[in-house]
C-alpha cells in the first residue's frame, strides 16, 4: 500500500488519509476519456480529450468512509442513514451532491491548521478524478483492460455480491 502523503485527524479520532497527485501534463496534456473499451461501453459517451492540470492536487486514498461522514454529521448534527450500516470502514452512501460538498467544506474548517497553506477541501473536477485514477497509465483502468482488470482495481456489480465493502480491500 502506498503510504499517505497526508492524514488528518477528524474529530472522533477518525482519520483520513489523502496522497498528493502531481500536475498532469506539463508539458504534454493527458488523454482523458474512453477508448471504447469499457465494460458497458455506450459507443461516443466519453471521447478522447486532451488535458493539462496545472497544479498538484491531493485527492482521498480512499473513498470518505462511514467513520469520516458520520464525524460531519455528528459534529453538525445532520440526519444521514447509509444503506449498509454500521460499516465505519465502508464507503458513506446515500448523500447527494449538495452533502459531499459541505462535507469538504466541513473538513476544510475543522482541519485548517493541519493542511497545506492553499489547499481547502473540494470535490475533484472530472479531469483530476480521471487523472488520479489512470496513475500515468494508458489502459482502460490503471490495473489494465477488460473485466479482469476492473475486478482487481475495484468493487462494481460484477463482482460486490449487491454489498459495499471496506476501503482500501482492492488495488
């Protein structure tokens, strides 16, 4: 496992752990989109674009956990049920777009003095995301193509058996 380049404590004593991604494509951009090979491939639904990032950015090693949600929703006192409970080192479910982001928020203001000058909590752009996951390589996913590579990078309908599973149990 790759060591984090950041953790933080959350209140609880929960922590969270975040690696710092290098800016992408400096000074060549990175592809970024489908080659058409993906399971479920939808023919044109992600073509081939060319980005550059220009600042490094930290991105969660982990997907935020049942343990960090709950130390947001505890600390502001937020109704939130996750489908598979009482999982704390299973990913939160059951938020929406509008919750993720005052979780960063959240984050943000409770770890201030434990974070990087500049840096503040956000969820990624779509091009950081894809980035991050690609980890410099040019395959479907950054364990190879096909199905056998997406279940060895990770938890999806082919292979979950309808359950969330710990963080961090897959590449």
């Amino acid at each position: 496992m790759v060591k984090p380049a950041l953790t933080l404590a959350l209140p609880g004593g929960v922590a969270m752990s975040f690696q710092r991604i290098p800016s992408a494509g400096d000074p060549e951009p990175y592809r970024m989109g489908e080659r058409g090979l993906g399971v479920g491939y939808r023919g044109s639904s992600d073509p081939v674009t060319w980005v550059q990032l220009t600042r490094p950015f930290y991105l969660g090693t982990f997907p935020v956990t049942q343990a960090q949600f709950e130390a947001w929703t505890a600390a502001e006192k937020i109704e939130h049920e996750n489908d598979f409970k009482e999982h704390p080192d299973h990913p939160a479910e059951n938020m929406d777009w509008w919750q993720a982001n005052a979780f960063c928020a959240w984050l943000t203001r409770v770890v201030k003095e434990e974070i990087p000058t500049g840096w503040m909590a956000c969820l990624p752009t779509e091009a950081e995301w894809e980035y991050a996951c690609r980890a410099g390589t040019e395959t479907e996913y950054y364990t190879g193509d096909g199905e056998v590579a997406l279940g060895e990078a990770g938890w999806y309908d082919g292979n979950s058996e309808e359950s969330t599973h710990p963080v961090g149990a897959k590449a």
